[in-house]
C-alpha cells in the first residue's frame, strides 16, 4: 500500500478537493483506495457523501484505540472507495493524543494492520501543523502538495518544505516530497503562469505535468456529496483529475513497484 499525505500549511487551496478527487480517479482506474478524513472539519466526508453528523465511531476512536479500522470504515455511497470518516470530535484528539504512548505513530499503526488491503491510503490533512498532521505525516510514505500559483502561496511553500525535512528527519526516514499539484490554475493570469514557471525551474520533476484548472463543477460537487471526477467527468476540472490518477499511478510504479488494479475484497 502507498500511503499519500495531502499537505499544505495555507487553508483554501484545494487539499480536500484534491483528495476526494484523486481517490476517486484511482479507484475508477481499477485500485483499492483508502481515503483518510484527518481534518476535523469533515469536508472529505462529507464530499463523498458520508453524513459527519451521524457518524458513531470516526477517525477520534481509531486515534485514541477506542475502535478499529475495521469498526470505523465505511463505503463511500456515491464511488468505490472506503473511508475513514471525521467529525468535529476529531479536533478534541488533539489534547488526549498528549499523554498518549506513541501519540505521533497511532494513524501508522493503525494503516500498516490493513496494509494488504489497499493499493492506496490518500490522507487529507487539516491545514495546520498539529499533532494530527504529524500522524499523517508520520504515516505517509510521501507528500502531495496541491497549491495555487501565487505569491503568497510560494511564501507558504518553503515552510512547509522545512516541515516535512523536520518530520523526515526526527519522525519517518521514508517520508519525502512525491510532487507539487498546481491547482485553481487560472491560464489567463500573467502572476499564474510566472509562479508556475518559477516551480517548474526550481523543483523540476517534483512538479506534476497535470494541472488543475479553475472550475465551477468542481466547486459544485461538494454540496452533492459526489466527487468532481463523477459529478461531470466531462468537465475540465474532472478531466484534470483523472490525468492526474493516472500519472500519480504511474510514478508509483517506477518509484515503488505500485500494485497493479486489483478488485478484491478488504481485510
């Protein structure tokens, strides 16, 4: 399994879009997806079509070893893939995970007992760096940071950078960065396409060829419950992330030797 982090210190800019809609282009590609709600504000749980408001056990339980994986999983309704789903209780992990053994490790833990069962975990995390991020990042055996082509968002680029070095070097050696995702990108705007470039020169290859584009439909989709890639495949927005699946796929298998497209059940 190839546990992805969805990072980036600057609220807004597109993590959980980016998550819900990546988990679904690899599971329409045939993988067995695991998306990972590690914000405590629901949103990918809510993009998928999963109720935060009714939820019994969520990712606070499997955190604090009051429940499993398995107890906590559940069925995306509206696309193949399974999530761990979140409520606003998750925010209050925060003060318990404290005086907790192995606080940073208990997402990793939890993810290696089901490693077989998927070809990826996807994690969407809160933009902040709190101990909820540090499990993800703890987690993970890589970094994707979706950003848009800004200025303020190549100011938040280098923290975030040093953060994952911080992490890498005191938490997970496997931890590193697996590509930039320029997203919300506006082709008509001088600044986008002068940051874009700055990226593609200092990052060279970290730097994925796919870009996402503004789009309404994608904004749209949320309120559905339905990820962008379902709600109108047809739309750039979605046609951006399905390239995206299947060039993230794609490095996974040169990198890694990524699984191919399996269908079988969970464990």
């Amino acid at each position: 399994m190839h546990i992805f982090a969805i990072a980036n210190q600057k609220g807004g800019v597109g993590k959980t879009t980016t998550a819900v809609n990546l988990a679904a282009a690899l599971a329409l590609s045939g993988h067995r997806v695991l998306l990972v709600d590690l914000d405590p504000q629901g949103n990918a749980t809510m993009g998928v079509g999963i109720d935060k408001r009714t939820l019994s056990k969520s990712l606070y339980h499997l955190l604090l070893g009051l429940a499993s994986v398995r107890e906590v999983r559940q069925r995306a309704p509206t696309c193949a893939i399974d999530v761990l789903p979140t409520n606003r209780d998750l925010a209050g992990a925060e003060v318990e995970l404290v005086d907790l053994p192995r606080r940073e490790s208990r997402l990793k833990d939890a993810l290696l007992a089901h490693a077989e069962a998927y070809d990826f975990a996807l994690i969407d995390c809160p933009p902040s760096l709190s101990l909820l991020t540090l499990n993800g990042l703890c987690a993970a055996h890589g970094v994707i940071i979706p950003m848009q082509c800004e200025y303020y968002a190549l100011e938040g680029l280098s923290d975030l950078v040093n953060t994952i070095k911080q992490v890498h070097r005191h938490f997970n050696r496997d931890l590193k960065i697996i590509g930039l995702l320029r997203v919300m990108f506006d082709p008509r705007s001088m600044l986008s396409n002068q940051v874009s470039l700055e990226l593609e020169t200092h990052f060279g290859d970290k730097v994925f060829k796919t870009v996402v584009p503004r789009n309404v439909r994608l904004a749209e989709a949320p309120s559905h419950g339905v990820p962008g890639v379902l709600f109108d495949r047809s739309a750039k927005g979605a046609q951006a992330y399905l390239a995206f699946g299947a060039e993230l796929a794609e490095r996974a298998r040169q990198w890694m030797g990524a699984p191919g497209a399996q269908t079988e059940g969970r464990s």
